[in-house]
C-alpha cells in the first residue's frame, strides 16, 4: 500500500507508470451521488407541496363538466333508482320553479340542474317529477347545481352548488363538515335582523381552498335552516365580472329608454323592443312569453314546495 501527495491510499491497478488514486477513481462517483441527491431533493420539494384539494358533494367534484353530471348516476340510486337529472335548458323546465333562471343568469349563459324523481299524475298516462333529496351527513337536502361556460370552453362546469339544512342541529352539522374537509380557515359572527325587529346570530364558517370554497351560514333567509355553498373560485370569479357587465349594460339600456320616453313626452317611444324587460339585452326573448314555450300543460309539479 501505498500513499500520494494528498493522502489518497493507491489502488493496486496499474495504469502506465503510476497508480491509480482513490481520488481519481472516485471523482465520477462523487458526481453520481450528488446527481441523486439533487434528484431526491427535487422530488421531495415536489412532494412536500400542498395538493390542491377540489371540495365536492357526495362525490359530485365541482368545476365538472355538465354532460359528465348528466351522465352520473344519482349518489342514493340504491334508494331511489328512479331519480334523475334535470336543467334549466331541458323542455319543459320552465315550470318547475326551482329550475327558473332570472334575466341576467339567462344573458350570462347559466344552466341551472337538480335531482328529480317522476311521479304520477292524476291522468291515466300523465307524469310530472318532484324534486329528489340527497342525503347529507344524515339529513335530506335539495342541492341546486350551477352551470356556468366561460369563453372558450366547449362545455358548462360546475360553479356552484346550494343546498339549505335544518340548523336545530347546527353544532353537530359543523362538526361533520369539519370531519369531512378540515378545520375551517375562518369564521365570523354577525347579527341578522328580522323585519319584525328580532335579532338573531349568525356564524359564517369558511373553509377556503386554492381552486374552491365552502361557506357555511348557520342562519339563512329561512330562519330554521343553514344554508350551505360550495363554489368553484376560478368559475365564480368569471361570472361574477360577466354578470356586472351585464348588469352594466342593462343599466345604460334602462337610462336611454328612460331618456328617449322623457324626450318623446310617450311612456312608449318607437323603436323599443317588444321583447324587452328589465335586465335582458335588446333582441333577447323572455322565455316565459314565448307561446312555443314548452310549459307542460299540466302544470309540473313546483319542486320548492315538497
């Protein structure tokens, strides 16, 4: 055995005239370790990233494209096999209430879905459908699914869902919901006040994700129920800045009528359109006083009332 300049033991290997050293047959394998190790590293970082979560109802993800929700089967088929999906956009929806799109949500392109079960009518061979309940940390609830498309986009998403529970139960509720998606990442206390001068509190729970959110009401419009909505941040975002141009320009239409009546000194100067209401572009057609309109001449059943 030998030793070089550096301290470095000689290998028993000849090349030419002197000896191999360790330090030079190493070199190449000090290079490999360190590769590893920077690739190691790398997928560590990697790992250690927050997976970004996307919250969803009863495995009904939001930001899911409208034909994928169409062709889901209903989360309590089991039950209730006879369930299906039906949207704003479906003939004959429009006489169910709940699936009724106002002005501006129609000008924004949305499309409104829910879980309906058919059921008999009085005539022989008639059926019309009732709103079907999902099943929700043990309650029976009424989910409502908004479809929005923004630019560019071949299908609607899923933007939001809204649903009402009772709030007898709000304390167990919240710690179902924590169970379910975590610690909420803020909550906030605030005072409702009622017509009648009653004063009841409300605590806003949030659970706040980088692609959606849940905020949770434990008092809503209906004073006995929670209201509860899961939104798709990116699609909630777009439709809101759609909606305020609509608004927008719902607006400036509302002011030059205002203006070309005052001018014409008649409540109906020339050149409005007839299809024309509040809140609906020039040339937009209500849908409610189209006579082709197709409204179930039976009447559908209002699925707010079951």
């Amino acid at each position: 055995m030998c030793y070089n300049f550096y301290g470095d033991f000689c290998i028993a290997e000849p090349r030419g005239d002197y000896y191999r050293t360790q330090s030079e047959i190493g070199t190449p394998m000090r290079l490999k370790i360190a590769l590893f190790c920077l690739l190691l590293f790398a997928h560590s970082a990697a790992a250690a990233q927050p997976e970004v979560r996307i919250f969803n109802l009863r495995g009904i993800p939001l930001g899911m494209p409208l034909a994928r929700f169409r062709a889901m089967p209903f989360p309590d088929r089991d039950a209730f096999p006879t369930v299906r999906t039906f949207c704003s956009d479906d003939p004959g929806a429009g006489s169910y209430e709940s699936l009724r799109v106002d002005s501006t949500l129609l000008q924004a392109g949305i499309v409104k879905c829910g879980y309906f079960l058919p059921e008999k009518s009085p005539g022989p061979t008639e059926t019309h459908l009732v709103t079907a309940q999902l099943d929700v940390f043990g309650e029976a609830v009424t989910p409502l699914f908004l479809f929005y498309r923004p630019d560019g986009s071949d299908d609607h998403s899923l933007a939001q869902i809204t649903f009402g529970l009772p709030n007898q139960n709000a304390s167990a509720l919240i710690v179902l919901f924590r169970r379910a998606y975590g610690a909420p990442t803020s909550f906030d206390v605030s005072t409702l006040r009622t017509g009648y001068g009653l004063e009841f509190a409300n605590i806003s729970y949030v659970w706040a994700g980088e692609r959606s959110s849940i905020k949770v009401d434990t008092i809503s419009f209906v004073l006995n129920q929670m209201s509860v909505v899961f939104m798709d941040n990116r699609l909630w975002g777009d439709l809101h800045e759609r909606l305020l141009s609509i608004e927008s320009v719902s607006h400036l239409i509302a002011e030059d009528q205002k203006r070309r009546r005052s001018a014409s000194g008649s409540g109906d100067p020339s050149g409005d359109d007839s299809n024309e209401r509040p809140g609906l572009l020039p040339g937009v057609a209500d849908p409610d006083a189209d006579p082709d309109f197709d409204a179930n001449s039976d009447g559908g059943s209002d699925p707010g009332a079951h």
